[in-house]
DNA sequence: ATATAAGATGTAAGCTCTTACATAGTCCGT
DNA sequence: ACGGACTATGTAAGAGCTTACATCTTATAT
C-alpha cells in the first residue's frame, strides 16, 4: 500500500494525498476528508524511509547514555524519552559504556542514522583531556548535541546542567557549622558534573581547613557494589584516616557510608553525618534515612528538550543553561 | 556526498560502488581496494534512508518498555540494547507507562518506523483480558515480536521468560518448612510474571494452609516509595492481621518489609522473615541484607537476542524458553 | 463581462540507494 | 580459432515519498 494507491482510490493525484498526510493547508476541506477517509479505511502508513528521504529527517533523536541501568541515568532516559515522545520525536538509545572508544563509535552510528540531534544523558568523560572531546565537537558540526549535565566549549553543543558545584559547596559548608571537620569526600567518577561537586566540596573545606589531603576518596569499583564500597571505607579506616562526616558523591555511595557507619557503632547523625546526592528511591532505604542533594533531573530534561526542539526549528538557543539543586535534609545530618 | 561522488572519483559505476559497501563478492580485489580507498578518504557514509528504502530495513529493533526508570526493566533494556549492537543492529527505544492505549500507539510508531522486530521489556499487562492482547498480535503479523517475561499464545510472538512460579513455589515452601506458616504475599504488578508468581507463592501456600485469603496483598501506590509501602504494611497489622514472614514481588517491596520489621521491632530473620524478588542492588541495602531471588535477567535477554536474531535470518526457533530462577540466600530468612 | 488574483490540484523531477539484466572481457576445451 | 561458461562491470529501473512549478478553477474587482 503506497500513496499511489492511496491517490487511485481517492481520486487525486499522489502530491494532494502528500499534502494531507503532512498538514499542509494547501488541500480543500473536502478533498482532505476524502483522502483521510481512504487512508484509515485502508489503514495505509507511509514509509518511514520514503518519507525521510524526502525530508531528510525521520523526526527521531539520538540519546547516548553510559549505562542504562545507572538508577539516575535511567531516570535521565526516561525523562528525556518521555518528552521527545510528547512532542512527535522518537530516539534511538545508544548505551556506550565507559570507553573513549566506544562513545565515538556510538556516535558515528547515530549520525549515520540520521537522527536530528544527539542527547548525552550524563556527563561521563568530558573534559578529562580536551582531545578526547573532539568526537563531540565534530558531530556537532552536523547536528545539535546537548548535554545533560556535561559542558563542552564548542560550537552548536548546548549544555543544561545542574549546579553541583553549589550544592556541594553549601552541602559541605552546612555539615561544618554542624560541628564535623573531618569530612571524606566518597566519589567514584570523573565526569564533568563529578568533578565540579569535589570542587564544591573542596572550596568549603578550605574555608576552614589547610588542606582536604586523604580527605578525597576516590572509589574505582563497580558503581552497584555496595559491599566493595563499605569495606573501602574500612580499609580507609584502618590506614589510621580519622573521619566523622562523608559526603558521598552518589546515593548509592551514601548508603555504603551508612553501613560503614553502623558496623563501625557509630550513632548517626549523633557521631556521624553523611550526605548523598541525587535524591533518588535510595534515600528511604536506610536507617535514618538519607540527607540527599536533589538536582531536579526532570527540570534539567525537560529544558534540555525545550531547547533542542528550538534549535530544531531554527531559533537561537542559550548554550548553557544551569539550575540550581536543593539539599534535602533527613536524619543522616544534623 | 553521494554514492555518484564516489563512483566517479574512483572511475567505476554506482554499482560497483554499492556492491563493494554491501560486500558483495563479485568485485575484483583491485576494485574493491580502489573504491574503499576513495570511501575513506571522502569519508563517505550512505545515506541511511536510501538504504532503506533499496533494503527495506535499516537494522533496527524497537524495545517497548513500560518505564525505563525502573531498577529492573532497566537493567532489561541496559542488557537488550548492549546485545543487539554487538550484532549490528540498533535500537529504538519506546517508555510507554502503563496504560493499554499509549502502549498500542507505541506499538504502531515503531512499526511506522520500520523496525525489523520489536523487543517487549517486562511483561506488563500481557494477559490481562484477552482482547487486549490484540495489539501485540497485530504487530505479530508483520514482524517478529519479542516478549522478556511476558507471553501470549500467537503466531510470530515468542517468549523467554523466567520460571516464576518454580521460583516463589519453593521459595515460599522453603520459607514454610523453617517454620513460619503465616506469610503476606505482597506484590504491586499484575503482569504476566506477577501473575505467574503468586501463583506460584498461593500453590506452595495450599499444601499447608486451606487458604490465602487476607494474605495476599495488593500494594497500588507508587513503585518507588518505599515509605508508602512501609505505611501500607503497617496499617495491614492494625487490621489485625497477624503475619510473620512476608514474600515480595521485587525487592523495593522487600525493602519496605524490612523496613516496616524493623519498626515494629521483630527480630530478622529470628521472629520474622522477609523475601526479595529480582537479587538486585537494593538486597545490599538493608540490615540484614535481603534473601532474594535471581531470575537471570542477563541469560534470559542473551536467549531472547539469539533467537531473535535467528528468526531474523529465516531460521525456526522455539517460541517459548524458560529458564529457572535461583534463591539467593542472605540474612532475612532462616 | 473581463482581467486578475488566489486557491486547489496535478506533473514530474529529485532524494540516494539496490539489483535484475545486459554487456564486455577471459579462459577453457576441442 | 571458436563457442560456451565464467567473472567483472555497467545500465537503468525501481523503491515511496516531497515539492517546485505548471495548470486549471473560482472568486473578486472593475
């Protein structure tokens, strides 16, 4: 069933039943019904790859994400997807993992799909050495790309990003005046967004301390072992490390903290204060429950998709828009 | 740049030039050689939609998912998606929620877009009246469609699913026999597995018991809040109810069991014990740490790519596989 | 009534590939 | 040396849509 078809039985030529299908206005009241009424009867869908070769678009997005099942980055996804949906778009997922390597490779493909832009739901990788962000500055030459929670200075790359390095600088401020000086920073990532929460961090312990030495943990295991975590921080323990506080740079690291904490007997929040980061499902998943920073996800997906959606249309768009986070305080603060 | 560019910067026809792209074997190594050498030095990629419409297919599977923010239908599509693009293909990916409608419109969209097959992540709503299933067996009709943890008897639809029922049957005679004969089902999904499930956990139950009844509870709230569910258990004892063991359908409903437990101050897994579903990353995060059960997700989306993959190259394949589940023994149960 | 503008529809070219079929070139056996 | 059987390559016809431009209607102004 193609539009010839459609055109035959409706008694039009293919170009009316073209201009019906994509809402052009140029078609009388009536020759619209009648065309619209054949299609449905016949239940005629036209082909997608006919249509984007005439167009040159297939109204669909590119969504590059490290790993799917990441607890935020899913959510990250599913925002995004969501409201890509709402608006007429659909996307296809590219999961990279990690590597360097991979994420060229992923990108590559997508624009070979032709999609009309590119969205890299979190940040991982940028900015770790300057060369390795050429990927996306070239696939930027020919499509859009935005970044969640990323930053890349190049041209067409369009940033929306939380403002991480804020809360963790109030976060880390709120919880010395509480009395802790000796705060861990636990953090398993060096992406963007990453590293701007340890420099929030590390701002505020200079406010009132030399120097946050040993203080700065970084965890290199797997992002859901909790138990690899917990005996980390033991093992930190036990090189002599005294510490009274973890700001953690993700919930699930929080929650290893949490375990540490209560096999080590310490009292929380009496003895002991952590902080997480997200605000995700985790933070009831503990006793006390989890001081949480939220970065609003669904504001920044929702704006990121506002966004490429004007630039797909042709308007100037800002390249970096930034939101400001919220700690949520539970019983794991004083 | 187009297959003509290339063509005549390499002084051979279109033909050749295609032919050498598809690998087809009647080229001459010398020609073959020129003619990549001009690809790459161009940078010439085809142009997908051409493709397309010439192949009638673009590599492309759509994976259909209720809610890719969901711990477990994540890790579903994380599996799915990594699988399919180390075979060459891509996904597009659809969040549908859980409303019949938007899932059968999905349905349509990814076969507007031409995709080769569909990959139905999580087995919601399968099963739920018959006529519902319509949809799915509509698409059936055109191309192969895929259920991971779902099935329903019609052509062209194929299932892996995980033994459910085995699962929670000895799972819950297991519980049974160390002496705890008043145990709540708790659940929150309808699904195919759900379903599947307390069946499972009711079967193992009425060896022992003359009834469920009261015992088998529904929690409809949102499946993330854990506090809620904890709420929902509590009031459930306030009714009067006297239970000692309670067996969850995920483990964020586990969790929440835990939780409640706690609160009323029964010993786990002494005085009380508690039963996870999915051994996913949350069995690390209470005390003591959560019995639960595997159902092998990562073998079951390996089985369900490689079939689909078989069928895609014309080959019968068995059109339901089961595969069992394992009890993962940790310290809420004795 | 007539010229003109506006609106509706049709014609045909174009988008970039794939591939059946045609042709040209090679090699073999007799 | 010639017909037949290959192999390598080219030609041209699609695949199903969009859209600029041409044409035909109809309404409006004079």
């Amino acid at each position: 069933m193609t539009i010839y078809d459609i055109s035959e039985k409706a008694g039009v030529s293919i170009a009316t039943v073209s201009r019906v299908l994509n809402g052009s206005r140029k078609v009388s009241e009536k020759t619209r019904r009648k065309v619209l009424d054949i299609i449905d009867r016949y239940g005629y869908t036209p082909n997608a790859f006919a249509r984007g070769l005439g167009l040159n678009t297939m109204k669909t997005i590119g969504i590059m994400c490290a790993d799917s099942s990441d607890l935020y980055l899913a959510k990250g996804i599913y925002y995004v997807e969501e409201k890509l949906r709402e608006n007429g778009y659909d996307s296809i997922l590219c999961c990279t993992g990690y590597e360097l390597e991979a994420r060229a490779a992923a990108m590559n493909l997508l624009i070979t799909k032709k999609v009309d832009g590119i969205i890299m739901v979190g940040s991982n990788f940028i900015y770790e050495k300057d060369s390795d962000n050429q990927y996306i500055a070239n696939a930027a030459a020919q499509l859009p790309v935005m970044l969640l929670n990323g930053e890349l200075n190049a041209a067409n790359v369009y940033s929306v990003v939380s403002d991480d390095y804020t809360s963790m600088y109030d976060a880390t401020l709120q919880m010395m005046q509480s009395g802790i000086k000796d705060i861990v920073y636990f953090y398993n990532s060096t992406s963007y967004s990453g590293m701007r929460k340890l420099a929030g961090y590390r701002a505020a312990m200079l406010t009132q301390t030399d120097s946050t030495e040993g203080l700065e943990q970084f965890y290199r295991g797997s992002h859901e072992d909790i138990h690899a975590m917990t005996r980390y921080l033991k093992d930190l323990q036990e090189t002599g490390l005294q510490f009274h506080g973890i700001i953690a740079a993700d919930d699930t690291l929080a929650l290893a903290a949490v375990k540490y904490a209560r096999e080590m007997n310490y009292r929380i929040p009496e003895d002991f204060s952590i902080l997480g980061y997200n605000n995700s499902m985790l933070v009831n998943c503990c006793e006390p429950e989890l001081t949480s920073i939220d970065n609003k996800l669904e504001t920044l997906c929702q704006h990121l998709i506002t966004i490429l959606l004007g630039l797909l249309e042709g308007k100037e768009m800002p390249n970096r828009t930034v939101f400001p986070g919220e700690i949520i305080k539970r019983g794991t603060t004083r």
